[in-house]
C-alpha cells in the first residue's frame, strides 16, 4: 500500500515508530522532539521496524517543499506502523488535533 499525507503526519508516524524501537532516539525540543538516527545509520544489523524508521526518516529528508509525502509500505510495514500509532496513543493524553492525526493515519494504513 501506499501512505500518502502530510509531512506532519509522516513525522507522526516516524515518532511513534522511534517511541516503540528507539526512544533515546528522540530529544525533547520547545517545538516537540528532535530525532538524531545517527546511531541507526551506523548500526551494521537492524531490525525490520529500525529499518522502517529509516525509510520514514528517509521520505522526511527529502521531501523539500512538498505539501504531501508518500511511502510505499509492504502489509508487515503497514501493520508494524499501525500497532506503533495505537500504543503512542494509549501511552498518553494527546492534543485534540495530534489524536485526529493518529487516528486518520491509522485509518488509512488498514
């Protein structure tokens, strides 16, 4: 399937799946969380959702001024994504427009 949104959403999706895999990966900021995948990038051995975070990472990086990103994920990605949303949901309370985002993510992604 393919997952086409906005870069908000994309970043969504790369810090829930970094909250599940990486969390040290991720520093809070003023603005919300920095991500350094650094670490990631030099890892010789990663597992299938590290290498997830590196494919979201990857569509972040380069999206320039778009106003929509897309990733094309295979039904184990999809489902791997989905489960890391709904755990970053019920892990706290969320902003009325962030649980809108997660929720209309994990729509598309079933």
């Amino acid at each position: 399937m393919t997952l086409s949104c906005s870069p908000d959403a994309m970043f969504l999706a790369l810090v829930s799946m970094l909250q599940i895999t990486r969390p040290a990966l991720l520093k809070s900021s003023e603005g919300g969380f920095d991500v350094d995948v650094t670490p990631l990038l030099d890892q010789p051995n990663l597992t299938a959702d590290e290498q997830l975070v590196l494919r979201i990472y990857g569509v972040l990086s380069n999206m320039g001024e778009n106003t929509s990103v897309s990733l094309d994920l295979s039904p184990s990605e999809s489902s791997r994504l989905d489960r890391a949303l709904a755990l970053v949901e019920s892990s706290r309370a969320w902003p009325t427009d962030a649980l809108a985002l997660t929720r209309q993510l994990r729509s598309t992604l079933k």
